[in-house]
C-alpha cells in the first residue's frame, strides 16, 4: 500500500525564491513526520502568469487553485524592516480557514540564507578549486547585511577570478547561479544559530507534525482541503 504524499506549495515573492526549494527540502526530509514520506513541492511565482495578480491574497488564492497542497509556504524578505509585521501581513491576506501554513520571513532577503557555504559558492562560479579569497561572513553576521543579494553576486565574481568580457559574460548568468549555490548547500545547519530560520523550522515542524496525524487517520494525504478553504 502506497502511504502519504506530502504536496506543499510555496507562494513567491518573485523567481529567485526559488533558492528556498533545497532548504525546505532539506528540512523536510529532517522533521519527524515528513522524514519517511516523499513530497511534492510546487512553486508559484505570481509573474509568471498572463493576469498576475497584486494583492497578496489574491496571490495565495490563485497559487492554491493553480497547486492544491497540504501545507502552504507564503514568503515574504522582511528587508530590514519589522519581522512580525511581514508574518501578520502573511496571516491576514490567508483564507478564512487558512489549512496548515507557514510563514517565511528572512530578517532580510532569502539571500542571506545562502552566504554559509563557500564550497557551493565557489562551485556554482564554476571554479569549484578556486583559490581567490572570498570575503565570507560569519552567521552571526549575515543577517545584518544590507544587501545580501548584492553580497552573494560579489562573492560570485570574485570566486571566478574572470575580467574583461569572461566578466561581463559571467554577469549576466548570476541569476540562475545564485540558485545554483542553493542547490549545491548540503547542509543547512548553520541556518539554525538564527532566530528568523528557528522560527521558520518551529512552524513547518507543528504543520508537518499536523499533517501526518491527519494523513495516518485519514488514510493518506487530505486530499488539497486547502484549495477548498481558499475558493
């Protein structure tokens, strides 16, 4: 007998949040409850529709008629500003019966989860055996950081060592290579010195944990009842 499927959905800011698909991979396959179940990500950036929509609850209604799912992830970069305030916003533009949820709210941007690898970083520039000294910051520090896209892009070119046109080249690719040092982090583990990231990690446990209760009860997964609450 096939046993549960765990379908979640994560609601973008925009396309580079695609970078928090390997994180919520990574943890899921850590949390009791999910750890002996396969999963199904979806991932629904609002741009990439002919009609996309403006307002946030909008947003979450559509990614949910588009991606039915047993968990939603909604993020939202707090960019310096007040953490609580970004989740209240996130809680208020959810559906009447908002299902199992959780809340993503990076201190700053979803970037600044990816400065604690140097390895990927290198790797991701293509010069894996790189030796050019890379100004990493420490965990401590990297939520701190005012422009943590803008410092994981430095990183990038400086591990490249290219100049001239190899530069210029190399510049227009670091979208999709920012991504690619996501997927090449094996391990998060440093994420969880922080408070934004133990808050994230506490929440997806209490849905994930929710979930199989329900699953096993139920006899398998619970059949999208977040799309029904949205519509």
């Amino acid at each position: 007998m096939t046993g549960p499927v765990l379908r979640y959905t994560l609601v973008a800011d925009g396309p580079g949040d695609r970078a928090l698909l390997p994180i919520l991979n990574w943890l899921l396959r850590r949390l009791e409850g999910a750890r002996q179940c396969p999963f199904r990500p979806e991932f629904f950036d609002p741009r990439t529709l002919d009609d996309p929509p403006s307002h946030l609850s909008a947003k979450i209604t559509r990614a949910l008629q588009l991606f039915p799912c047993d968990v939603l992830f909604v993020h939202s970069d707090a960019e310096g500003g007040a953490q609580q305030e970004r989740v209240r916003e996130i809680e208020g533009a959810l559906p009447r019966s908002p299902g199992l949820h959780v809340c993503i709210v990076p201190v700053r941007m979803t970037e600044a989860w990816l400065l604690i690898d140097q390895r990927a970083i290198r790797s991701a520039a293509g010069n894996p055996n790189g030796t050019h000294p890379l100004a990493m910051p420490s965990i401590t520090a990297i939520e701190s950081i005012p422009d943590p896209k803008q410092q994981l892009r430095r990183l990038l070119l400086d591990a490249t060592a290219f100049r001239g046109r190899r530069k210029s080249q190399f510049e227009r690719e670091l979208n999709w290579r920012m991504q690619r040092v996501a997927e090449l982090i094996e391990d998060f583990r440093l994420l969880r010195e922080l408070p934004a990231f133990q808050e994230f990690e506490n929440a997806t446990r209490g849905a994930v944990e929710r979930w199989a209760r329900e699953a096993v009860s139920g006899g398998g997964s619970n059949g999208g009842s977040l799309l029904a609450d949205a519509t």
